[in-house]
C-alpha cells in the first residue's frame, strides 16, 4: 500500500487546526449514532459514506414488495447532521487503510488523516462459493436492490399477463425466496400478500392469488434464531398465507428459468436470496484477522487487535456477547456500538478515562410475517400475532429518523391496512 499521500491533499480534507480527528466510515446505524455522539467533543468529525442517504434498511423489504416509497425509509446525511457544526459529510469510498500513518485512502485519489477511525461499512450478500448466482438472484441490502427487485416483482405479474404459454405463465408466477431467517420470513409474506390482496383486481388473464411463494432454507425451521415456539408461529402465519415452505432442503443451483432445490429443477423466473452475509472487506483494509464471514475480530473495547485509535462496529465487527456467542447484526448492536464508540473517543478528548468495556443491553427480536401477523421476543416476554405485529410497526415507525418519515410510513401502513392495497406499485428503471 502507498501510503506516501501528498501532505497538502490529506490535510485539504476539511481539517481543524489544533484539533483531534475522527473518521467515521459508513453512515448506517452506527455509524450515525457515532457522530451524534460527538456532537458535543472538541473534535474534528467527518463521516464518510458511499452514499449521500442513511436507510433504515428493516424496512427495505416493504420497498421491495411495493409496500413503500423508497424517500420513506432514507434520508441525506447531511439533512440528519447539519445541526451538528464540527461535523462534515463527504461522499467517497474506502480503497485502503494506512494503519501504521493514520491514514484513510478514498476514491479518486483522495485521503484522510485521523486521530480515532470508526469503521462500520456494513455487509453485503454472501453466495456461499457461488458469486455467479447473484446476478440471477438478488440480494436486499440497499435501496437499488429493493427497487431492482420490486420492478422484477411486479414485471413478473405483467408479463405473465400477457404471455399465452401457460407453462412461461407458471414459471413466472413463481417466486423463490432463499433463506428463511427475518429477512426471507418477511419478504415471503409481503410477496403473497402482495399477490392475494393488493393485485387480484388489477389482471384480466391471470388469477395473482394463484402465484407460488416458495421459502426455501436448509434449516428445520424458519427463523432459526428466535425461540421454537415463536418460530412454529410464524411457519402457521406464513402457510396461512400460501406460503409454501421447504425447509431442510438445500440449492444447489439458482439460474435465470430455474432452481435445482435438494436436486429438483423448479422452473422459476425470480429468485430472491436472503440466505446470507458478508462483511464489507474492512478486515482487508486493517490486515487485521476476521472470522469466517469476514467480520474483523474485535476485543471488547471494539478495537482490532488492541489498536486503541480504531472500533470497528456493527456488521462490520465480530464482537462476542456476553453468552459467548457473536452479537447478531441487527440495528440496536450498531447503534449501541456506535454510540459507545463515540462516547468513548469522547471522552479521551476531553481528558477521561473511556469506559471500560463494551456491554450489549439486548433489545429483543422481532419479525412480521404479514398484515396483522408477527413474532416478538424479548427474552422473558415472547409474543405472537396482532399485538406483536402492532409492537413491531410502534417500534419501527419510531426508529425511523425525521417526522416526516413516521408520518409518511404511518399513513401508507394505514392506508394499506383498511384497503389492501400498495400504493407504490411502480415500474421503474431498467430490467436487471
């Protein structure tokens, strides 16, 4: 790596004289709440982000099954942190890390000097050897995913209408969701509902009810991670809805008209992957180790290999609860990262001892299945049904940064709720 950056383009980069730095690389939950945290430290922050937007991506799902617009679940960085006056945004992207100089190297030949580094980059889909299948089975991480997905959704429907071949017609309307933990459970429900409820009216030549919604993981049940009685639950809601699950069955192979599932070819033209993660390659750029998905091992300070001026948080990290286990990549570990990453650089600013260790309050788990339907759990409290799903839609619309955000998404689920319908079913862009 060169790390011999001309001296004047490094320091260009917004720096404060006489004051500490802290880079913050991704704008996602912690990565976010790291700055709000030093709204307040006598420090230099900037925030670096591939992307000019924060997604509140537990939603992204209902995006892609045309349940909201994409402006409901995102908004600019820059709206979130312009009250925060030693804060500045840049839009770039990572290519390399000079631990030894301190430095950050960006794209376009671009570098930035720091005193502290946050990185929480997120992840990015895992095809378990099989790179080659993601261009005929998407992922859900970002917003072009979910529109990508939501135009080949509802390009489905279209066509399916207006082809005579009846087996074209079936192969169409059938949608294959790999992996069945949150993210499939959910996606699988907002697609048969979508296809039961929202478009049954909308067709002349296709009955929609009659799509296949297939959710296929080599688990023995669907959301693995929750409790067995919260899981069988959810199996109930999901077949209510004509969902046809396939568990403990593997893929071997996903392809444009086709997946072989446990060595059976089912003729199919979308398939959505929603099986697995890896980390984005930050355990690359610190050559530091990392575990099997690529998470850079962090020791309970949330620093790579002792290195005091780095945490590493969220998806980005392997940090071990207090049962001995990896804590999962969901948004309530990122955001108490990243503000205890933050709160910790804080107070080394300012002449304090950081706190001692990280230490994860849990939060809880909680997944919908469809309208009215979801499973919570929250250690001792578990529940199941219209309360859970009514806790869950609480829970998210009050997450979701900015007023007008709530007030969007409060409307469109009521609206959704009294009518059916989905209100965001466009076609837009190009056909992946």
């Amino acid at each position: 790596m060169d790390s011999m950056m001309p001296a004047m383009e490094t320091e260009a980069m917004g720096a404060v004289a006489g004051k500490p730095r802290v880079v913050i690389l991704g704008g996602g939950f912690g990565g976010l709440s790291a700055a709000v945290s030093l709204a307040d430290a006598d420090a230099e922050v900037v925030l670096v982000d591939r992307r000019n937007y924060h997604l509140f991506q537990p939603l992204l799902y209902q995006v892609a099954a045309a349940a909201l617009n994409p402006s409901d679940i995102a908004q600019p960085i820059r709206g979130i942190l312009r009250g925060q006056k030693n804060t500045t945004v840049l839009l770039g992207e990572v290519t390399a890390i000079d631990r030894a100089a301190r430095i950050v190297h960006l794209s376009n030949q671009r570098a930035l000097s720091y005193d502290w580094l946050i990185i929480g980059t997120g992840a990015r889909h895992s095809y378990f050897g099989h790179p080659e299948w993601e261009e005929c089975a998407p992922g859900l991480k970002d917003l072009d995913d979910a529109t990508a997905i939501r135009r080949r959704i509802l390009r489905a429907f279209e066509t399916a209408e207006d082809t005579t071949d009846m087996a074209e017609r079936e192969r169409l309307l059938t949608f294959v969701i790999v992996g069945a933990g949150p993210t499939g459970v959910e996606m699988a429900g907002a697609i048969a509902e979508l296809a039961r409820h929202a478009l049954p009216m909308d067709f002349r030549r296709i009955d929609p009810t009659a799509a296949k919604i297939i959710l296929v993981d080599a688990a023995p049940r669907v959301l693995p991670a929750f409790p067995e009685s919260l899981s069988a639950a959810a199996a109930k809601a999901l077949e209510a809805l004509g969902v046809e699950l396939r568990l403990g069955a593997s893929v071997s192979m996903c392809a444009a008209d086709h997946a072989v599932i446990d060595g059976a070819v089912l003729p199919t033209r979308t398939i959505l992957w929603a099986a697995g993660v890896a980390a984005s390659p930050a355990a690359r750029w610190l050559n530091s180790p990392a575990d099997r998905t690529g998470r850079v091992i962090v020791d309970a300070q949330l620093h790579p290999e002792n290195d005091p001026r780095i945490f590493v948080i969220g998806d980005t990290a392997c940090c071990i609860g207090p049962n001995g286990t990896p804590l999962p990549g969901t948004a309530p570990v990122a955001k108490q990262q990243g503000q205890w990453a933050g709160k910790s650089i804080a107070a080394s600013i300012a002449g304090r001892s950081p706190p001692e260790r990280f230490v994860y309050k849990h939060a809880g788990f909680m997944a919908t299945i469809g309208r009215g339907e979801a499973v919570a759990d929250f250690g001792r409290v578990r529940m199941a049904g219209f309360f859970a799903w009514l806790l869950w839609c609480v829970a998210h619309i009050y997450f979701l940064v900015g007023f007008r955000n709530r007030l969007s998404v409060a409307m469109s689920w009521a609206w959704a709720y009294a009518t059916f319908q989905r209100g965001a079913r466009l076609i837009t862009g190009q056909d992946m």
